[in-house]
C-alpha cells in the first residue's frame, strides 16, 4: 500500500474521532503523514499545515522519543508504547501530551502511528521512565535513570523544593521564557497553577514595570555566565505594585547555558521578617522575658535619658544561688519547673513598670525609673519572702534565698559600670549571706550590742519609713527616754527634732552601703551641735539607716564665747571642712595637717598618740624643702615627755615660745626632733582620756600668737576625727569578719592576700566539715553553729604566724606564712590531733606556693581537689 492509501484510510476512519491521533514516517525526509481533526483542535491548529509548521521541528525528536526499535522485535509487534511529548500550540502556550505508540507495517514501510491524548503527570502510567524527559523539557539538566539512589533523592528533594519551599524560585530556557516555577512563586502571584506563564516572558506577561532591567540582568545570564544578585525593580503584583530583588544565576548543561535558574524576594515582606527576628533575638526563649543582648539595648537607652535629661534610673540584679544545686540534683525538668516559679515571683516586680531580663542559670536584671522609696524596698522584701516560701517543687523539696544588689544609674559613667558595680555587690551580698538576714534573727553584720555602751548617739531608723528601730542607751539618756518609754516605731523627725515632717536637709537619698555620709547638724530640739556619720547597713532583710553622732558641745562647753569667736574665723571653719569631707578620716587628718602647717606657716606639724606606756608620731606634714621625721620619733617613754603634759592648761594647750628656755628649766625633757625653736602642742583627749598630743613646730613670729587660741579648737575636732577614723577601722574589720566564728571572711582572705609581700612561702590548708548536714537535722542548727565555731577555734589555737577565713558555709582556709612542705604538714597532723579529741571530722588539703600569686582562683581549685580527695578518704574508711 502506498503512502497515499494509507493517508486516505486514516482519514476514513480516524479524522472524526475526538482523541488525535498521528502518523510519522519513519523516512526523515517525509513530512509528517497524517494528523486528524482532534489532534488539530488540541494544539489550536486551523489547518494541517500549521500544525506541520508548528511540529516540523521537533518530528525527529518524536521518533527518538518513541523509541521505535524494540517495537520492530517480534515479541514486540503490537505491544504498544507510551511516551510524553510537548507541543508548543498556535496560540503560543505549551501543551503536554501522552502518545500511544504502535509500529504500523504495511508491505515494506515502517511507520510510527501515534494517538494522542491530553494528561497530566500525576496519572502517567510509567512516570520513573519520563522523569529525564521532563526535566529535559524543564531545562534543567538531564537525570541519570531513576535507580540509582542519589538521583531518586534528587528528583524527591526537587519535588519537595517546588511544592514546599517558601523560596519564590523559577527557571527559564535560552530565550527567557519560564519553564516552570515554585508553588511559593504561584501563591506569591495568587496564580493557580504555571499553565499561564509557561513558554512566556515577563514582557508576554506585562507586570514588570521597568523591564529593561530584568532583560539586561537575564541577558547577562544567559549570554557571559554572570550572576545577578538583588536587582532591584518594581512588579504588578495582584493589581498592586510591589517591590523586588531578585537574584538569577545560569544553568549549564555541559559547558552549554541552556537556561537560567532564579528567585526574588518582596523587599517590605523581608523588611517586617528582619523586624520580626530581631524581636525574637532580644527575648529569652526559656521564660519570655529580655535576654541578656535585649537587656544591654534597653540599658543603653536609660543611660542615654539620663545623659540627655538627668533622669536617673535604678538597676537590680536578682539571684537565687540554690537554683544551680536542685538543677544538679535533680535535673533539668524540675529545674525548669522551679525556674518558671521564681520567674512568677519576678514579675509581681516586672508590674512596677521597668523592664525584666533573665541572663542566665537563675540570674534576673531588673532596671527602672522608679525611684528607691518605701513601695519599691516593701516589694523587693516581700519578694524575698515569695522565694524562701517555694519549698516543693514538682514534688521535691528545697530551700530557697534571693539574693539582690541596687545600682542607682547616676553612680556610674556608663552601663558597663553599672554592671561592674551590681557584681561587685551581688558577691558581697552573697558572702555576707544579706539575703538570709531576715531568717537569721535579730543582729546586725556587725553585732548592735557593741554600740549599746558607746558615749555616742546611735541609731538605726528605716528610711522608707523614717521610723526608730533602735537607739543605745546614751542616746536615750541624750533625748530623756524613761526606761518605760516606747520608742520602737516612732518617726525620727518628730521624736528627734519636733517636726511634723522629714527635715528639710534630710540625706537619705544620699546614703550608700559602701561609704560614711559626713554632716554636722544642729538639733533645734535638744541644741546640740552634732557631728554626725551615717550609712546603709543590711538589717533584717533591707538596708537601713546607721548613725553615730557626736556633741561637739561636750567638747567646746568650757569657753562657749570664746569658740564663738573662732568659729566665725574662715581658717578654723576651713580647717574642719575639709577634714570632714572626706570619707577616711585619716586622708582627712592629714589634709588638716597641712592646712594648718601652711596657715602657721610653720615647719611641721605633727600627731603623737599614746600606745600604752608610750609615744609614737602617727601623722606628719612637713614644708617641702625638709626631710619626715615622723618615723624616727617611735615608741617614746611616756615618763620623758611629762615636763610638756604638765605645760597643758586648763584649755589642753602647751604654748612654748622658747624652746632653749624650757629646757634649761627642765632638764629631763628632751625634745627628740632638732631645730625646734618654737612649739604650739594641743593635748588630744576625749572624755577625760589621754590619745596623745600635737605639736606645731616653729610657726611664724606673727603666727605664733595666735596659734594656741586657733589649735585649743582645732585639737578638739583633731581629737573627735581620730576617734571616727578608730571606729572607721573597727568597722572595716568587722566588714572583714565572720560574725558567728569571729575568723575573716572572704573578703577579709581578699585582703590579706593584696597586703603579702613578695617571695613569702605560704601554707593554704583548705579544711571543709563533714556531717555538718546530719548534725543540723538531728540536733538543730543551733548545734550545728556550735560545731563551725569549735572547727574554726580550733584552727584559731595553732602556734606560729597564721592567719583563719571562713570561706562559706562549713568551709575554712588557714593561711601559714614563711613555711615550706614538711611544716605544712606538721600543721595538718596537729590540725587532725585536735579535730580528733574534740570529736569533729575535718576533711583536709593543702598546697604551699611562693608570693606574689599570680592567679589565686588556681590555687584555691588545686587546694580543693586535695581536699575532696581527703574527704574521699575518710568516707571510704567509714564504709568499709
């Protein structure tokens, strides 16, 4: 049959039928045979000759597609054959079509008969096989056969990245036509599937705006191999105009560009995402509260208003130690319950309207403007309470104490500052155990009974409050309390100084724990001329307001006109100013010295106190052309200065115009510094007690004689100030104290580290308690205290140069200077004979090491780790 016939029965029986239906000559110079009228209406061809124009170019790549060869086999004849094949239509859109293959033979030819039909991929019969011919179709490259697993990987990643990705991607072939695109391109768009981009450009499409500069960024592409990133332009997007970056990169097949491959981004879409992940990245994820970044942020702004405005701010930092103990104890989900509670508690403070931060483990910041008043310490104290009441969680129980330090803004220049300054005092806190003070009883850091005696006004007053929580007995005596009197709660201003409101000048808000507030005050109620020192202390969980207060009248009584007169001198008033302005009374004394050496023009000008039996120059200035002599007066005989002590008069003041002439006249004084021509010496006393004497050394002629007049006044705040400088001492000692063993305490260690000369061999002997726990369980902690008091005494009643700190809890370290190895251990073998006979079982270690100690935190861990391994030891005995 030739080609004609079969043309002519094909049209016979196949040109009505609605499915199309197709015949290929297998002849490559033969146009395509047949093509019916179904076929004609699916690609939107008029005629046989358009299709024949739309087709022609793509007839050998049917025939290949086919694959007609394994259809020639016999076993093969009539077994028919599907592929997928596409069509660009007359209307220019692309159109997918699923071929029935049959090998038609008629006398010698061989001809391929193809019935069509429109499909879509998801219901394809063999699709593993038409993968790479669609992904070819797409441009992207060619697959390798779907077995191999990393390209059956591929092709499911592919998938997942079209249909899943937020990613707005989309792919083009050579004349920059989309090929296909992302479901996110399509929702993006509000598009319901490609049909409507395929095979189009985005001029075809219109919504480029300015679409020169997408073709010249694509043509760059597609043309040198260039990638284009962010090219900014605008796009009609769902009747609004939107603007978008997008970036494009080419697709190679070998070393041929055979498209490109790209995306975009809506730059107000990406704007309010970065807006959203920066508010994400300043919250903490464990309790919704800022983190530590969003925490430095919202400090730098209040730094910054109180910069600008003056407006100062407070900062607290929070912490419950025990939180880290329960977390190893019991994990991480009661740990997480229990920090969620604490986290509760927090933000009864958080309604305060200041912000709350969480920076780690159990560590909370807190910082507003709200100001240090009554309200703000009420809620810090109760929220003291609502953490110690937490004593089950999940089931488990603990003890819990919140530890707190308050930085006002205005005492730093900066917040990193502010932060040094909340460490500094979160650590005091935590040694000095302020936090547990409410649960302790009723004593101070430092014990309120030595101050019951002193001939001085004290007292402690609640300055939120302004009321009276003690008084000692002198002042009470002062102010003519009766013995039935009630003076506890009483308000300060009105019981003190007849007011009906706080003084006018009153300090409070000037009060730190770390420093003395120095003022003289004139009481209008009792009229006494007070000198007064005043600080925070931490009392009964909060901090209050401690005063030691002298009457200067005691001390100026006997000549009251004739002080009158010298206090209205400018060189007295300044004399005394500037020794009260400074917080450490002995910076303050020598700076008195000074002024007054320089007003007298004098020499020098000294203090000798008394010491026992004897005499020492302790403060000196001198004029600047001379040497000191203060250290070469030392340990004077009291009995060798009596001729000046019998000088004094009734106004305590020994004026010697010629020094030559008393010594002629008292043989057995001797002077103990050359030179002295003229002297003006002052006798220091305080309440009928002899301290010592000054000596002005050859004041000016003219000075001279108004010297004694000036110093009989001056000698009495000279007087008062060493007094307040020994109670400054007491008061640093005891701030390096433990007050229940009466050893130091860490920050006593600290000290006494920083005072140790070079090349000494010291001995650290780190001593920990063991049973302290049991015995406080069985017995009560008032046994348990005596158990630490004995373990610390014992320490305490070794021979030689050593120096006992509590470290904390059950926890001792004995330092021995100028010892080496075999000493050190002569003293633990002393230190487990006395544990021994008084019953206590201390676990020991110790390390010996040279000064100056360049890393103290190495130490401490080295003598630690012996220490545990002692413990080890005795546990191991007794289990055994």
């Amino acid at each position: 049959m030739d080609v004609a016939s079969i043309q002519a029965e094909l049209h016979r029986y196949y040109d009505k039928l609605i499915a199309g239906v197709c015949l290929i000559g297998m002849d490559e110079s033969e146009p395509i045979l047949f093509v019916n009228r179904g076929l004609l209406d699916m690609y939107h061809c008029g005629d046989e000759g358009e299709f024949y124009r739309l087709t022609g170019k793509v007839r050998k790549g049917m025939i290949e597609a086919a694959d007609y060869r394994p259809l020639d086999k016999a076993d093969d004849a009539g077994r028919p054959k599907f592929i997928t094949f596409r069509f660009r239509t007359a209307d220019g859109s692309y159109h997918w079509t699923v071929f029935l293959v049959l090998l038609l033979r008629v006398d010698n030819r061989q001809d391929l008969l193809l019935c069509c039909r429109e499909d879509v991929w998801e219901t394809a019969r063999d699709r593993k096989s038409l993968l790479p011919i669609l992904a070819t179709s797409f441009g992207i490259h060619e697959l390798e056969p779907a077995r191999q697993p990393y390209f059956r990987l591929l092709r499911e990643l592919c998938q997942s990245m079209i249909h899943y990705s937020g990613i707005k991607f989309f792919w083009k072939d050579r004349a920059r036509r989309f090929a296909g695109v992302s479901q996110s391109f399509l929702d993006y768009y509000g598009l319901k599937d490609e049909k409507a981009l395929i095979g189009k450009t985005d001029e075809d499409l219109g919504w480029i705006v300015n679409d020169c500069v997408y073709r010249e960024a694509e043509m760059a592409v597609l043309e040198k191999g260039q990638v284009t990133r962010d090219v900014l332009g605008q796009c009609l997007v769902q009747g609004r105009l939107r603007q978008i970056a997008s970036t494009k990169f080419p697709i190679y097949r070998g070393k041929r560009i055979i498209g490109l491959l790209g995306y975009f981004e809506d730059v107000d879409e990406s704007s309010r995402h970065q807006a959203q992940l920066h508010t994400v990245s300043l919250i903490d994820a464990e309790t919704g509260l800022l983190n530590f970044r969003g925490l430095l942020l919202v400090g730098e702004d209040y730094m910054e208003a109180y910069r600008r405005y003056g407006t100062d701010y407070v900062c607290v930092v929070l912490e419950v130690p025990e939180y880290e103990q329960v977390f190893r104890d019991y994990g991480d989900e009661v740990a997480g319950k229990l920090l969620q509670a604490i986290t509760d508690q927090l933000l009864t403070l958080h309604s305060l309207k200041g912000s709350l931060a969480h920076l780690s483990g159990c560590r909370f910041f807190y910082i507003t403007h709200q100001s240090l008043d009554w309200d703000f310490r009420n809620t810090l104290l109760g929220l003291t309470n609502a953490i110690h009441s937490l004593t089950d969680i999940g089931g488990y129980s603990c003890t819990l104490y919140l530890q707190y330090a308050i930085v006002q803004g205005s005492e730093g220049r900066d917040f990193d500052e502010i932060m040094q300054l909340l460490r500094e005092r979160l650590k005091d806190a935590e040694e000095q155990r302020y936090g547990q003070a409410v649960y302790i009883g009723d004593r101070l850091v430092f014990d309120k009974e030595k101050f019951d005696k002193l001939d001085e006004e004290v007292s402690i007053i609640d300055p939120d409050t302004y009321e009276l929580v003690y008084v000692n007995e002198y002042m009470q005596k002062s102010y003519g309390f009766s013995d039935a009197y009630s003076w506890v709660g009483e308000k300060c201003y009105k019981l003190l100084y007849g007011l009906d409101r706080p003084c006018d000048d009153c300090i409070n808000g000037q009060l730190r724990r770390d420093c003395f507030c120095t003022v003289t005050r004139r009481n209008r109620k009792t009229g006494q001329n007070l000198f007064m020192r005043t600080t925070l202390i931490p009392w009964q969980g909060k901090n209050y307001r401690f005063s030691m207060a002298a009457d200067i009248n005691q001390y100026i009584n006997r000549d009251l006109a004739e002080n009158r007169v010298i206090f209205r001198e400018a060189m007295a008033n300044d004399v005394i100013a500037i020794g009260m302005r400074e917080a450490d009374p002995s910076v303050g004394l020598q700076k008195m010295l000074a002024h007054i050496g320089r007003s007298l023009q004098a020499e020098r000008v000294l203090i000798f106190e008394e010491q026992g039996s004897r005499v020492s120059a302790t403060y000196e200035w001198h004029q600047e052309d001379l040497q000191p002599v203060a250290h070469t007066v030392q340990h004077i005989p009291i009995n060798s200065l009596r001729p000046l002590y019998a000088k004094f008069d009734t106004k305590q003041m020994a004026i010697i115009e010629d020094v030559q002439s008393f010594l002629r006249d008292n043989p057995g004084f001797t002077p103990y510094i050359s030179g002295v021509r003229r002297l003006v010496s002052g006798h220091l006393t305080q309440s009928g007690r002899s301290l010592g004497f000054t000596e002005v050394i050859n004041p000016s002629a003219l000075a001279f004689k108004s010297a004694g007049l000036l110093l009989s006044t001056l000698t009495l705040f000279l007087a008062i100030m060493l007094r307040n400088r020994d109670i400054f001492r007491s008061l640093e000692r005891l701030g390096a104290t433990d007050q229940m063993t009466g050893v130091g305490n860490r920050r006593g260690f600290a000290e006494y580290l920083r005072a140790l000369p070079d090349g000494m061999s010291l001995a650290f002997i780190f001593g920990d308690l063991n049973g302290l726990k049991q015995t406080n369980d069985t017995q009560g902690h008032e046994v348990g205290d005596q158990l630490i008091r004995q373990a610390a005494q014992s320490m305490k009643n070794l021979t030689g140069d050593i120096a006992v700190f509590r470290m904390g809890g059950d926890e001792f370290m004995l330092v021995a200077r100028d010892v080496d190895k075999t000493q050190a251990r002569r003293i633990i073998r002393d230190l487990r004979a006395r544990y021994r006979s008084s019953g206590i079982s201390m676990a020991l270690g110790y390390i010996v090491c040279q000064t100056p100690i360049v890393n103290i935190d190495d130490v401490l861990s080295q003598v630690d780790q012996k220490m545990y391994a002692d413990k080890d030891r005795i546990y191991g005995r007794r289990q055994s």
